[in-house]
C-alpha cells in the first residue's frame, strides 16, 4: 500500500503536473508566502501557508488551494498560476499542507467524510476561519480546487461544508466518498482502478450523509479528468458527474456541450453558461499528469470578475510561446533533487535566471546517468527520454526573468543508478549547480 501511495505521489506530482496554468514565475509584487501557526483547531497536525497579495479586494474571496500527494503548500505555491491571478484580481489563497508519512490527504476515513468529524477537513476549515475573521473576508467568497489527492479533499470539503464553500474544482479525482475504507488504509484500489461504480443517487445520498438535515445550497463543481489516467482511473470523472449532477438535482444529460481546445470536450449541466452548476472537461489522451488550468478555474469561480486593485497587477504569464532568447548574459544555476523508490524516481529541477535580462524561450540540456528512462513529465517537453535529454518550455513558463526561476521534474524508472546529471545547459550556456 505505501508503494501504491508514492506511486500516487509520483506520478502527481501530478500536482503540477504538467499544468496547463502551472505558471511558476516569481510574482512581481513584493507578497510572499507566509506560514501561519496557531491557527485553530487542528486534529492533524497540518501547516497553513498563506498568500495575501498587496493590493487586496475590500472583501476578499478565499481560494483554498490543496495539494498532490507527496507535495506540499509552498510546492503547489511554486507550481501554480493562483498567486499570480490573486495579484491581478485581490483574493486570497490558503495553501494546506499534510504531515503524515505519506504527504496523502485524509479522504478515507469516517471521520474526513463527516461534517465536524475530525482529521483534515476541520484543519482546513480552521484556516479558512482565520482567514475570514483577519481580513474581512466574504464568507459568500470561498472556493477550493486541488489536484490528485488535492482534487479528492476538493470533494471532501464540498460535500462536509456545503454551507462554506461557493464552488470546487476537481483535476485528476474521485468522488466524494469513493476512497472510504473500514480497516485503517489511505488507499482504495477499488475506487482508483474506476470499478467502484454506483448510481447518480447512491452517489448523491453519500454527499448528503455527510451533513445530514442541510437543504441549503449546494457548491457548483468543475471537474478535469484525462483518459489515459492510468492512477485514479478515467472512469471517475463519469461518477464523479453523476454524484455532483445528482447533488444539484440535475440530469446527467449535458445541456450544452463544447471543445474549448483540440482533444478537450467540455460539457455543462443545469446550464449553459460559464458558471453552470455542474462543468467537466475531459481530456482526450491526457495521462494523471495533466495539466491544470488556473485561468479556467478562476474563470467558473467568477473570480476573474471581481473589480481588480486600482494599481496594476501583476502580469500572469503568456498562453503563447514566445521565441526563444539567446542565453542569458549573466548566467544561470539549477537545482535538481531526486525522490527514489525501488525501480522508480522523481526529479523535481528548478532553472534560475541569475542574469540581468529576461529569458523567452528556453531548453535545458542534460544528460541522464545510465539506466534511468522518462516515463512522464511535468510543466515542458522531454526528448529523448534517455541519455542526453532536452526539456523545453510549455506556452505557460517560456519567460524566465533575471533573478527569477521556473520549475519543471519527471517521473522515470531506474536499474539501480539514481544519480543525478553532472552539468546542464540552459539555451546552450553552462549553468552552475546548485
């Protein structure tokens, strides 16, 4: 089972995985994010990190933003475009973390899939009091997305705090109570192999058994799912429609249906418009690493509405790739760290501009020590997946301004070297190691 969990980890780190919005630049504004402790009750042991941008709404929307498995807070800070939307539209972010051994969110026990019953949700729910009570916070404000695991607590809390949160977003999950287990597990292989199959009622009475008497209204829900999923399989996404369809007293029949990109079919229930109760997207050939689209996210939260700070916001990244630069004239250092497990690995690698103008466009070459083989990524292109590899930019992280660094990682396999690449070059200039 722990094997099964660093595997759900790994191939999470989906967390960023390779994300559509996982923009990492550093934001222009002087905020930053912070830990807060002492938070309120906490059952779990878990650390809240927050960020308050500079210029803030007068009543400011909350987003919670829930990690992968294996990940944390500041890493789904650093691989994710919600800051830098915070800056330009003034809500607030909180960033949970887990503590466990197994960096996984609690979405299996009975005590997670009750209103009050202990574990994670009241952690979270902790925070997002302190949140509304400092800073004037709109308590009709509050959203939560999350990917994986993340995407899993996404449920969690939509169906334990339906009084709380406005809307969810789900990438890469399960439905709300699929992960149930009676013997103490994390982990349900039942329900992430998409053989937990249940009608839209059997689904719905779940989400309702977890705040019994509530007939208020219901968070709207907007769920991402790619079908080469092979981690928490592609049939989720349809119980999960059914569950939220259900919830909200609806049909599963789409009242409207579109491709917003190639490979992309998105459908909505109970409307027609950008915030229908229910929206999913799925992902024609899209793995468990898919990419997240923050833009999106904020777009059906209704976020992208609210009247921005009178100065000027940050720049959220581009969507196009612009061409690339020369190298940068003074120079630039990565980072890489290794996660290894039996015949597999992760490697998390952060490229630094430490020159004094901006890269546009980028490639970072390196050389694989023997053995080790890609077998998915994370925010760029890899090739070939073996020996001396070139991982390139996606559209959403090719600018790279001085002093400012992206990250990138990949999951492989192994034959017993788990070393690291001796050198890398960044558009063809050596970079220092850090």
């Amino acid at each position: 089972m722990r094997l099964k969990i660093r595997m759900l980890a790994a191939a999470l780190v989906a967390a960023l995985a390779t994300m559509v919005a996982l923009a990492v630049a550093t934001p222009a504004a002087a905020a930053t994010l912070t830990e807060v402790t002492g938070f309120g009750t906490n059952p779990t042991n878990l650390r809240m990190h927050l960020y308050v941008p500079d210029r803030v709404a007068a009543r400011p929307a909350i987003l919670v933003a829930v990690h992968y498995c294996s990940g944390s807070g500041p890493a789904f800070y650093s691989g994710t475009q919600y800051a830098a939307l915070a800056d330009r539209y003034g809500y607030i972010v909180i960033y949970p973390s887990v503590t466990r051994s197994s960096l996984c969110w609690d979405v299996s026990s009975a005590a997670a899939l009750r209103r009050g019953g202990g574990s994670d949700p009241v952690g979270i729910m902790s925070m997002v009091d302190y949140v509304k009570q400092r800073y004037n916070a709109d308590p009709g404000q509050i959203y939560a997305t999350g990917t994986s695991s993340g995407a899993m607590m996404t449920n969690v809390l939509l169906g334990d705090y339906p009084d709380v949160f406005k809307a969810g977003a789900s990438f890469a999950g399960v439905p709300f109570g699929c992960f149930a287990t009676t013997n103490g597990s994390e982990w349900n292989s039942e329900c992430s192999g998409g053989q937990l199959i249940k009608t839209p009622q059997q689904w719905g009475d779940l989400v309702r058994n977890a705040y019994p008497g509530y007939t208020g209204a219901r968070p709207r829900m907007q769920i991402w799912h790619g079908t080469n999923d092979d981690t928490l399989r592609y049939p989720n996404f349809g119980e999960q429609i059914k569950q939220w369809t259900n919830v909200h007293g609806l049909s599963q029949t789409p009242t409207f249906t579109d491709t917003p990109q190639s490979g992309y079919t998105r459908t909505r229930y109970g409307g027609s418009g950008g915030m229908a109760p229910v929206e999913a997207i799925s992902m024609q050939g899209v793995t468990h690493n898919l990419p997240v689209d923050a833009a999106q996210v904020i777009r059906f939260f209704g976020l992208d509405t609210t009247t921005p700070p009178t100065t000027s916001p940050t720049t959220v990244p581009p969507t196009t790739t612009p061409p690339t630069s020369p190298p940068p004239a003074g120079g630039c250092s990565v980072a890489y760290t290794v996660s290894a497990w039996n015949t597999g690995l992760t490697a998390a690698i952060t490229i630094t501009n430490t020159g004094g103008t901006a890269v546009n466009g980028w490639s970072l070459a390196f050389t694989l020590p023997g053995g080790q083989t890609i077998t998915s990524g994370w925010n760029g292109t890899y090739s070939p997946t073996s020996g001396a590899v070139t991982a390139r930019n996606v559209s959403y992280n090719a600018a790279i301004g001085p002093n400012a660094s992206v990250g990138i990682g990949f999951q492989a396999t192994h034959t017993g070297n788990t070393g690291e690449p001796a050198s890398f070059t960044l558009n063809g200039s050596a970079c220092a190691v850090a």
